[in-house]
C-alpha cells in the first residue's frame, strides 16, 4: 500500500470517493479541507516530527507488547478510528466497512453523530469490535437524549461529546464548491428535519455550515454537562480540549477522559497543533483520566510520539478514509494494521518494548535547543602609546 502524504492528500484511488469531475472535486474538499487558511491543518503533522526518538540499545526486545485497555476493553493497540461524518461519501458500504476494519484490526471505532449508517446497522456489522458514539450538542435536547440511550442499549461503551464547535468552522473549500450532501445520503441517527440544510446547494454557501448554524446549540456551557450526565451510564469524554485550564474544569465537572483535539483543523484556524499541547493537558488531570488525542498521526512513529507525550491512545482521521475509498473495508484494515506494524516496530528499534517504556524520556526537541554560550571575552587593552 502506498504510504500516504503528510496532509493525508496523497492517497490511492482518491477518485473512487464520489466519482470523477466536479463532484469528486466537492467530496474530496470535504475531506481534504480545513478552516481558514488551512495553516493548522497543515501544521498538525508536522508538529509531530519536532520530537525526535532517543533509542535506547542492549535491550530485550523479542516480545513487544502495544495492547491497552480502555474503560474495560482491551485494545490491540493504543489507537482508533477518529469520529468523521458520511463515510459513504468514500465508499458505500459506509460505516458499516468502516466498523469492520477497525474490529479486525482490533482498534477502537469513535462512531460520528452525522454516520449515514444507524447505530445498530454500525453494531450488527462488527459485533465484537468497540465502539463509542460521538455526539455534537444539539438544541434538541430530546433528540440528543433518544441518540444516547440508543447507543447504549445497542452496545456502544462510551459518550465522546465534541466541544470545539458551537457551529462548523469556515471552509473556504466547502464554500467555493458549494457542498450539499448528494441525493440519498443523511445523518441516518437523526431525523430529517434535524439534517435537511446539510443537502441545501446554494452558490458560496456551505449546506454543512448552514445545517450547523440551524441545530447546534451556541448557548451549551460547564453546567449544562449534568444535564448529559444524568441521561447515561456511559464514560463521557470531551474532544476539543487544548488548555491545561480547560483540562482541569473538565476534572471539576466529572468528565470521564479527554481528546485533545483541534479538529483536523477543520474549525479555529490558527490553533496550536495537538502535539503541542498534549503534555500541558495530560500534565493537568489526574494520572488515571484518560487523555487521547488526534490530529495529523500518518504513521506509527508519531503513535509512539503521542504516547511519550503522555496520551493513553491516539485516533486517527483521514488516513482511514483513504483507505475506505481505495479499497473498502479490506483497505481501511490495511491502514490500521499498517500504523500498528509501524508502531511495533518503533518500540523494537528504540529499546522500548512495552507502553509503559514510552514515556517522555523516549523523546527530545528537534531541532535541538543550542547549549547557551559563553560571552565573548572582553578585548585586551590596547598598548599605549610611547
């Protein structure tokens, strides 16, 4: 399989997500693009490469362990797929391909609120993967509470509720292209009237911005999260999060993990990259409350990278759709077996056989911070004159 670029725009069989011609120039920017200037989009995976691997050597590596356990499931390794809307823009058989590879590859599977596949149709497919639901907060608090309590009743073992996005961030490319959701394809968890902008085609405008205006709620605040709370059993964990200052009313209000998360860079342009972020969050909340992150992860080594910097697994977005696109369910297993491989063998090479060994010794800033140097010697006096 060939690796893919570093903005996740160089894939395979990119054309098979919607087609040929303008229509797969629309699907295609949905996928590929970002907010604003699209700076943090492209910052995200370069940011991980300014922390460098210090291996160590003489150790014993023949048994290499990256399996983890997240609220009670075991995972084969500390990774999972990232919550992303309309997987059938990629490839039909959707979500359902999706949750398929990612039970195979035994990786977690964070299920968009936006699927156009229902929550049990997503469960029946992969009966044994792990599945968690994400949930953007929507002025219909009825419909919010119906979604959580069918994802619970159908196996879902987690809330991840994002909190990055009291509406959907400007993306020019989605404006210039005018994006609608094509005939056919909803939000199938939600009932029409809760999705029916996303398939409005007007010029310069963007059915996905316009639908989010209409139903997400701007006013959600700290308190409102009790209200969530007392509607489930499930783990609840907030994606978003970039500031130890969030991160610790976060813990005040009784959340169960955190993503530390910009969004691809698909909402605030201009933020840091998650790389960057991830120690001051982690360093934050107390050492058993989850922290996962994602944001620009295109190969193993930056899962190591995450996990140095003190993340519990990390989610990984655009990859896993090219993969959908390029081959279905059999081409999104092959990127998540990919980046598992990829990860074992940076634990092999770096003398760090197990999760436990990756920890911020692993790693060092690149470039490296010059030593400070010693000022220039005072000049000799001149001789005087005779």
């Amino acid at each position: 399989m060939r690796r893919f670029g570093r903005d996740g725009s160089a894939h395979p069989g990119g054309a098979r997500c919607a087609g040929r011609g303008p229509t797969a120039r629309r699907d295609l920017g949905l996928f590929e693009g970002a907010a604003g200037a699209e700076w943090t989009a492209r910052a995200n995976p370069d940011a991980w490469r300014r922390h460098v691997l210090r291996p160590r050597v003489l150790v014993d590596v023949s048994a290499p362990d990256c399996t983890t356990e997240l609220f009670g499931d075991r995972l084969a390794a500390p990774y999972g797929v990232a919550p992303m809307a309309y997987h059938g823009l990629a490839h039909p058989d959707a979500e359902c391909a999706t949750a398929r590879a990612a039970a195979g590859a035994g990786a977690l599977l964070v299920v968009s609120i936006f699927a156009g596949r229902t929550l049990e149709q997503i469960a029946e497919a992969a009966p044994d993967g792990t599945r968690w639901l994400q949930l953007y907060w929507l002025r219909d608090r009825e419909a919010l509470a119906a979604l959580v309590a069918r994802a619970e009743t159908a196996g879902y073992r987690a809330l991840v509720l994002t909190v990055d996005a009291p509406k959907v961030g400007r993306r020019l490319r989605d404006l210039r292209n005018a994006f609608a959701l094509p005939p056919g394809m909803t939000a199938a968890n939600l009932a029409a009237r809760l999705t029916s902008g996303a398939a409005r085609s007007r010029a310069g405008r963007s059915g996905i911005e316009e639908h989010s205006r209409e139903q997400f709620d701007p006013t959600v605040t700290w308190a409102d999260l009790a209200w969530l709370r007392r509607r489930t059993s499930l783990p609840l964990l907030l994606k978003g999060v970039l500031t130890a200052e969030d991160a610790r009313l976060a813990v005040e209000h009784g959340v169960d993990g955190l993503v530390v998360s910009n969004h691809g860079g698909r909402q605030l342009d201009g933020t840091p990259p998650a790389s960057d972020v991830l120690a001051e969050v982690v360093d934050a909340v107390p050492a058993d409350l989850p922290v996962l992150v994602d944001g620009g992860l295109r190969h193993g080594a930056d899962l190591a990278r995450a996990l140095a910097l003190g993340a519990r697994a990390a989610l990984v977005g655009r990859p896993v759709l090219w993969g959908l696109a390029h081959g279905g369910a059999d081409g999104a297993r092959a990127v998540l077996d990919l980046l598992r491989e990829e990860l074992l063998d940076t634990m092999v090479l770096s003398g760090r056989p197990t999760l436990a060994d990756l920890d911020r010794s692993a790693l060092a800033p690149w470039p490296p911070t010059a030593p400070p140097t010693a000022p220039p010697a005072a000049p000799e006096a001149a001789p005087a004159h005779r």
